[in-house]
C-alpha cells in the first residue's frame, strides 16, 4: 500500500466518532480538525476512487454498477453547520433526519469537515447492515470514555468495551440477563418498587389542590426507573422513591442528573482536544466528575454486596441472590469489570425507561379510548386488584403493544451507529470498512410503507392476529438487533409493563390542563421538550 494511503487510514482512525448516535461531536472535531486536513487534503474513507479498492465499477454492468460514496447524495458541510450551530440541531436531531431522509434518499452522506457519516433511513438496508455484523460490532468510537477509565485505573463495561473485552463480559452477562425467563425471576422485586410508586402518586397528588396531578411525571419515573435497575442490579432498595431520599441516592441522583444536564458539555470533553483543555477545562471537568460519582456510587453497592457474600460464606450458609451475586460468586469477570458494568448499565438504564414510562403515560391520556381497551385487557385478564407477574405479561398483548407503540412513535435512541468492520455495499454504494454509519430509526418507524397511518397511536397494530402473523418489523427496532442489542431489553420492558399494568388498573389517567401537547427534543436521547403534567384519577374499586 502507497505510503499516502496508509497515511490516509492512520490519520482517519483519529477522526473517528465518538459517541454513538451523536453528531455533536463530528461537528466539533470538524470544527477543530478541518484546516488541518484541508491542508493535508486528506479524503474522507470510501471518496477514494473506488478502482483502487478490490471491488471496481467494471466489475459490474454499468446498470448495476456500484457507486462510490463521492456520488452519494448528503447535505454540504456549510448547512450541517448552520444547522446545528446557528439553528440548534442538536435538539432536533430526530427532525433533521426526517427531513434529510425526504431531502436526499434511503442512503445519504453528512460531511463535519473531514468526518464522514453514512447515514442509513431504510427499513431493508438497517436490515441488511445489521445482518451483515461480525462477532464484535463496534458502535462508535469512544476514546474519552476510555481515556476517563485509564486515568482512574478502571475497566471498560459493556457499552464502552470493543473486541475480545466486549465479548467476554457480553457472554456473561448474556446468560444472566438477556432471555425473558432470566428477568422473570424479577418479577417481587419489581412489584415492591410498583407499590412504592403507586404510594407516591398518591402522595404527590395529595399535594395539588385538585388532589389529582402530578407535575413532571418523568421525574417520578426516573426515581422508579432508578429504584427498579438498582433493586435487580444491586439487589437493594435506594429509597428513591420515599419522601426523603438518602443521602447517598441523592448524590447518586445529582451525578446522574450532570452527566445528562451537561449533555453538551460532556460531549465537548471528547471533542476537544487534549491542549485545548487548561484554555477549556469544563466539559472534561464535568465529563470526569459525573463518572466518579457514577462509579462511587456503584463501587460501595458492589462492595457491600461482596462483604454480605463473604460474610455468608464464612458462616457455611448457602448464598442466593441475583445477577450481581452471581457475577460475584463465579469470578468470570474481575471485581473492576463488575463495578464498571453495573455502572453502566444503571446509567443505560435510567433515562431511558423513564422517558418511555413518560411517554406511555402521555398517549394514554391522550387517547383515553385507547386507554379504556387496554384496562378492560388488563381487568378481564388479571380480575379485580390482583399484582400481574410477568407470566401474565405475555397474556396481555395491548400492554406489550403499547411499550412497543410508545417506542415507535418515541425511540428513546433516535439513532445508533456502528462502524464498518468489512467493505460493505450497501444501497448500491461502496462502503469501506471503518466508516461510521448512522442508523436512522427515528425516520424508518415514522415511515408511511413500514407502518399504515404511522402518526396514529395504535398499540392493536402490534398485536398478532394468529401464530403465522408477523409483526416484527425493521423499521423499529427501540433496542437494536442481534448480537451488540441492548443488554437491558428485557428488564427494562418488565419494570415497564408492570409499572404500566398497575397503573392503568388503578387510575384513570388524563391530561391536567397544564399540558397541552408536548413535543419531542433530542438531548442525547429523545425526551420531551417540557414538563408532562397528568392527572392519576382512581377508578372506581
Ligand atoms: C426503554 C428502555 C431502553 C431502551 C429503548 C434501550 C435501547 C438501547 C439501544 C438502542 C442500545 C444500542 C443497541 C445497539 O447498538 O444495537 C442499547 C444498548 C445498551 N443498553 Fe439499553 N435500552 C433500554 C434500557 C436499558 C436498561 C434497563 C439497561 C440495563 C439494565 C440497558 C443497558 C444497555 C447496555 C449495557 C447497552 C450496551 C450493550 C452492548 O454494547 O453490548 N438498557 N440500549
């Protein structure tokens, strides 16, 4: 290979992306790296002519000829750049997608200065991308995370490990939390945290002079949401959920709270470059603080767990726990991967549920014919105030229409990434391994041809007709697919179908006047622009 162009590859290595989902960042390196590469003229991956790549034009007919990433269609730099900066795009980030999807096609490139990003808006192409993955598919770059653990001397979890390391912790979390009949098991525990937040909507109603809203419902579903994760994850309660928190979960909260607040500004710690730092100290400041509170917060669970388990053995006592007692007890990853894991996934965890716990919550109050059918499921199935188990889950297909609607028309993940491993053709284009890809799933469930009236809230539109009825569908897929999906898929859809389960047969849930509609906004994740205030009105018993 020509030295210019093994020169080429070791310099784009360092352009990569470094957040999934999160063009931020490509803006920010653009802005920094662009005279750099310009001088250099140094071409994005795959702009090379494609006759110096093994696959050439001529190899096919001129009809079916591969294109080369220079003849895909994309915005200019200039635009992205006016659009982000001058117009906010970073919060409308889902927007943007649909528009471009409209603007340029199935397939289309954004340049940020010398980044490149494909990005992928069709349901069959995600498909075929996904299908296509090797053993250890890679998200995004993440250098700063990575930067962060090697500085304070610990491990990568799930989300920020690449290659054999993901593999190995993958394969064991796997085992432990992946399969519905894994989480199953959860089902008490879960249920003690519902009955907390029941408690608290009736307290936090109690304090509204019509006795019935709740202001900010994501904030109480961030306290479940939190509750839930940590009672599975540490196997204990945090009191997240009582009138006063403790101390700890408070500092917990407040470190959760920076790291998502500070959104941007974290995201400008892995953008700027290291000499820029003591000129710019914050976002890195901020970015390192909020993982030691995560980490702190996670390393005294997991210790106390540790010592419980000792203690347990010295004694000759048989030890029974969860995830984390296994992982504990077998010793297939070290106590430093241990802490970095359930890190992690708490903060994985979190937000996510609690917007689509929101989210829900808002659709049934504004469809209360919808809301009404799905209570009539839940009482005919389960009868009057019985708990549901996650067994009756599965004998409820509207409660389970419902995650999955919500997830449809609010993909907490608008989009994700992966970086090529292998050259790959796809919509008729070239794409060299190494370039950065967005999956566009906010547009593709949006998609009139993937899903009939795709505005309209229909929870009935995931439910099966019969046993050869397929209503799986590429065109939304909220927690990913195969190998590099989301870990947490399955507790996260328990802690959500119980909560909602318990809900819906206990009150009637409608809009407070305080809200009238309330539009998405990307933060990193898709999260509502204001505060969704609902009223929890008890049903007759
Ligand atoms: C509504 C809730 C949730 C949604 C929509 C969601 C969505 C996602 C998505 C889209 C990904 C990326 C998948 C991919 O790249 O293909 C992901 C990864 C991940 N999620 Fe979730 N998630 C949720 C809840 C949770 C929970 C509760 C946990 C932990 C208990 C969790 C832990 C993780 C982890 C650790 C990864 C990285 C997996 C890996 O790289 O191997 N998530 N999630």
């Amino acid at each position: 290979m020509a030295f210019a162009d093994r020169f080429t590859k070791t310099c784009w290595k360092k352009f990569h992306a470094d957040r999934w989902n999160n063009q931020l960042f490509y803006v920010l390196r653009a802005l920094h790296k662009s005279a750099a590469s310009k001088a250099l003229e140094i071409p994005a991956p795959g702009e090379e002519a494609v006759s110096d790549r093994m696959i050439t034009p001529a190899d096919v007919g001129e009809k079916t000829r591969i294109k080369t990433l220079k003849e895909m269609p994309g915005p200019s730099t200039l635009s992205n750049l006016i659009e982000f900066f001058w117009r906010d795009g970073f919060s409308r980030i889902h927007e943007i997608q649909m528009d471009h999807r409209k603007k340029f096609g199935k397939i289309f490139k954004s340049r940020f200065g010398p980044q490149l990003v494909v990005s992928v808006a069709d349901r069959d192409l995600v498909a075929e991308v996904l299908r296509a993955e090797g053993v250890a598919p890679q998200r995004a770059n993440m250098d700063s995370w990575k930067e962060y653990r090697d500085m304070r001397g610990r491990s990568t979890g799930l989300i920020s490990a690449e290659g054999d390391d993901w593999l190995k912790m993958r394969s064991v979390l796997r085992q432990l939390i992946m399969r519905p009949r894994d989480v199953a098991v959860f089902s008490d525990d879960v249920n003690k945290v519902v009955d907390d937040l029941i408690n608290r909507v009736y307290s936090l109603r109690a304090q509204q002079s019509d006795g019935a809203t709740v202001l900010n419902v994501n904030d109480l579903f961030f306290k479940y949401a939190m509750e839930g994760v940590a009672a599975i994850l540490y196997e204990c309660r945090l009191g997240c959920l009582e009138e006063n928190i403790p101390q700890k979960t408070k500092e917990y909260i407040s470190a959760l709270n920076l790291m998502f607040s500070s959104f941007k500004m974290t995201m400008y710690a892995g953008a700027i470059p290291k000499w820029l730092r003591p000129v710019i100290p914050k976002p890195w400041e901020e970015f390192c603080l909020s993982w030691d509170g995560l980490f702190k917060f996670s390393i005294i669970h997991v210790d106390k767990r540790f010592t419980e388990i000792k203690a347990q053995l010295q004694r000759g006592e048989e030890v029974k726990g969860g995830a984390l007692t296994h992982m504990l007890i077998n010793k297939e990853m070290s106590l430093e991967e241990i802490y970095a894991n359930v890190t992690e996934m708490l903060l994985a965890g979190v937000d996510t549920t609690s917007f689509t716990l929101s989210w829900a919550s808002y659709l049934l109050a504004k469809h209360p014919h919808i809301q009404q059918q799905i209570y009539s499921e839940v009482a005919q199935t389960l009868g009057p105030g019985t708990v549901p188990t996650a067994d009756d889950i599965t004998n409820m297909p509207l409660i389970r229409g419902l995650v999955k609607e919500t997830l449809r028309l609010f993909p907490v993940l608008p989009g994700n990434g992966r970086i090529t491993q292998d050259d790959l053709v796809v919509g008729g284009y070239f794409i060299p391994k190494g370039t950065q890809l967005a999956l566009c799933h906010y547009s593709t469930s949006l998609e009139e041809e993937n899903f009939a009236d795709a505005t309209d809230f229909r929870p009935d539109r995931w439910v099966r007709k019969d046993v050869t009825d397929r209503v799986d569908n590429f065109g939304s897929i909220p927690f990913g697919y195969g190998i590099r999906s989301c870990i947490g898929r399955r507790i996260a859809e328990l802690e959500m179908h119980l909560a909602l389960t318990r809900l819906i047969q206990k009150f009637h849930i409608r809009m407070s006047p305080l809200t009238t509609d309330v539009q998405a906004k990307t933060h990193g994740l898709l999260c509502p622009a204001e505060p969704i205030n609902l009223q929890f009105i008890e049903r007759e018993k």
